[in-house]
C-alpha cells in the first residue's frame, strides 16, 4: 500500500492541450515535451494521452527517453534535444529524430551515416540566439552548409531556437531580439541551400507572450501541466497532477520538547504533531523544512516542523482534529506547485521533476 501518492488527472492535461491549442493557429503543429518523465509525472502515459488528443510530436531530452516511448509503441515522431554522438545508431534504429545543436555533432553524424549503409535521419537545427545553452552560432553557418551540401542522409527538416526569458513580460524585447536573429539565420540558411524549412520557436510561456513567433510548430511542456509562469494565464488552465502523502501517526507535543532532527523546532507550546510519510527521498526539498512550507489538509494549512527527514516529515496538527490513515496535500490545485515552489525559491518545474519513483502515480482517466 502506498503513502504517497501523484493524483494524475488526464482530463485536466485534455484540458490544457485544447486550451493552449485554442491559443494557436489551426495550422500550427504542436510538440509536447515529455522529458524528464513527462517533468515527473509518467512519459508513457502521457506520450500515449497526447498522441490520443492530437499531439503532432513529442520531444524529450536523452535518446534513452525516447527510447523507452518507442518500446511502449508511442508512433508519434519524437525529437531528441540533446542527443550525444554515440547515439546515432539508436536515433536511426528507433526512428527518432534529432536535434544538431553543435558543428562536431553535425560531423560526426554525417560521418558515421555516410560510410553507413545506414538510411537517413531527420534532423532539426538549433540556433543559438542568445541562451547560449546549445546551438550552432550565427559564425558557424556556412560551415554547417558546406557540410549538409556534402552529405545526404542527414535531411534538414526543421529549423529551431529556444527563448531565453519567455516567461518574463519585461523582457519581451530580447524574445522580440532572439526571434529576428532567428529569422536572419533562418534566412541565410534557406538563401544557401535553396529550400524553405519549417521552425519552431516557442515553448509554453512563449505561446502566451510571443504568439505571433509560433511559426509551424510550438513546444510546450509546463503548460501542459497547467502552469502558464504567467499569474493571469494561469486560471485558464487546470493544475493535473496533485502531491498527497499519509498521516501515519498522530501525538502531542509538551512545551519545550523538540520535534525532528537536530532539534529542528522547539514547541513554543503544548501542541499535537503528525509525521506525514513523504520526504527528501520522495523529492521534498529539505527547504521545506523549518516552517518554510505547509502542507493541506481540507483547506487548512499545517505548517512544516523542524528539518525534513529521508522518508517523512512532521506538521503541526494543533489547530484541527486529524488521524493516522487520513491524506495531506504536498501541491494541488488550490495550492498549487507554483506557489509552493516560489516559496522555497525554486520554480514549479524543479518540484514536479525531483518527485521521485517511490510515489506511485495514479491516474484519473479521460472521460469518454
Ligand atoms: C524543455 C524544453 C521546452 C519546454 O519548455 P516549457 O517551458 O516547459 O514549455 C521547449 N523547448 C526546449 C528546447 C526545451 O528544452
């Protein structure tokens, strides 16, 4: 019997995926991100939901994810990221396709597949236009056309960027900035190879704040999820996974006992505790500790005592009448990851992705 459970709610990802589709134009085709394990949650059985609803692509990080879609039957086309040099062989052998994000990788690849008798691989190019994370610079672009020229198992298919600060309103001159420099070397790349080539640009928040850059295609991952990372966005769209963990013992507390670890908090009074059976293993930050955070139970807020332990946590219980066996809510759609996240300073991402594998994932269906 599991203590700790990531309530899935598949109706409320339908949701999200129709409202952001609503956001677009009905020719623009629609990747969703499902690295990570679908940031915490299940890959497959999102992948599977998406590929239901209308998903044109799935996207994710490591060719070992997409791999493990693939095995699961996902048919839907699957973009890697960040795929390494030695995962050729598998991007050809499970039909993925893959992102050439530097000069080396692009060598390499055409190398190995032109003394191959291996077929092509469909491959998306990611410029750099300023997160200077991964992708070709604006120098290295005639190099990058000598060598797609003179090679031809690698097929260019798409052309890609990714924003830097999409989710910050007050920077919308620089996503404004990093999309004309897209452009130009979109532009460059077409002129020297005599070809128009599909883009995609955006991810979530840049669905919201940069609309009229949405291409052919957008990327979308948190959103989906039901965080826009913009307050007013965030109404339209339905929080679907919910974090609970077990009362598992219920106690009082004298004045002046200590609760935890290292004496991690001090009762100010007589007060009743209960230990809720999830912790840092689980993915609770050990920043929730000391008070930082609260967890739910109905609507009322139990502060966080003391240090956060590997497998548990104790709240303060005092103000309302709780048993062994009954739930809490770590995040859910009142209180939701966002917020719960600011309150640590990290973000909602970091939060669904630490949750770990111990916690099982239950799914609400899709209705009909
Ligand atoms: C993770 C990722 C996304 C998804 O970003 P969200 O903010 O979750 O929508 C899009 N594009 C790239 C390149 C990514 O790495």
């Amino acid at each position: 019997m599991s203590q700790a459970k990531l309530q899935i709610d598949l109706n409320a990802l339908a949701h999200n995926f129709s409202h952001l589709k609503s956001q677009l134009h009905s020719t623009t085709k629609f990747m969703a991100i499902v690295k990570a394990n679908a940031y915490g949650n299940d890959a497959i059985i999102w992948s599977q939901t998406l590929e239901a609803l209308g998903a044109d692509y799935l996207a994710v990080a490591y060719s070992q994810e997409a791999i493990t879609l693939r095995t699961a039957g996902i048919k839907l086309p699957i973009l890697v990221f960040h795929p390494q040099q030695e995962d050729i062989e598998n991007l050809i052998a499970y039909d993925l396709e893959a992102t050439i994000y530097s000069l080396e990788q692009l060598r390499s690849y055409s190398d190995y597949l032109m003394a191959s008798d291996k077929s092509h691989l469909n491959i998306h190019l990611n410029i750099n236009t300023g997160l200077n994370r991964l992708g070709i610079r604006k120098e290295e672009v005639p190099e990058v056309i000598t060598l797609l020229q003179n090679q031809n198992k690698l097929r260019l298919t798409w052309l890609m960027s990714h924003l830097a600060a999409s989710d910050d309103l007050t920077q919308l001159s620089f996503s404004e900035q990093q999309a004309e420099a897209f452009e130009e070397v979109c532009h460059s790349i077409e002129v020297e190879l005599n070809q128009v080539f599909k883009k995609h640009l955006l991810n979530s928040s840049g669905i919201f704040s940069l609309a009229h850059k949405q291409y052919d295609m957008v990327r979308s991952g948190i959103a989906l999820h039901g965080y826009s990372n913009l307050q007013q966005i965030d109404p339209d769209l339905r929080v679907v996974a919910t974090l609970k963990a077990k009362v598992t013992q219920v106690f009082q507390v004298s004045k002046g006992e200590y609760v935890g670890y290292n004496f991690g908090f001090q009762a100010s009074r007589d007060m009743t505790a209960a230990t809720v059976a999830i912790g840092h293993a689980d993915g609770i930050d050990r920043k929730f500790g000391q008070k930082q955070n609260q967890v739910f139970f109905e609507s009322t807020a139990l502060p966080i005592l003391g240090n956060i332990c590997m497998d548990m946590f104790m709240v303060d219980v005092s103000p309302i009448s709780i048993k062994a066996g009954d739930w809490v809510s770590i995040f859910d759609a009142q209180h939701n990851a966002d917020l719960s996240a600011k309150s640590i300073g990290t973000i909602s991402y970091e939060l669904l992705c630490a949750i770990g594998s111990r916690v099982e994932r239950e799914f609400i269906l899709l209705e009909n």
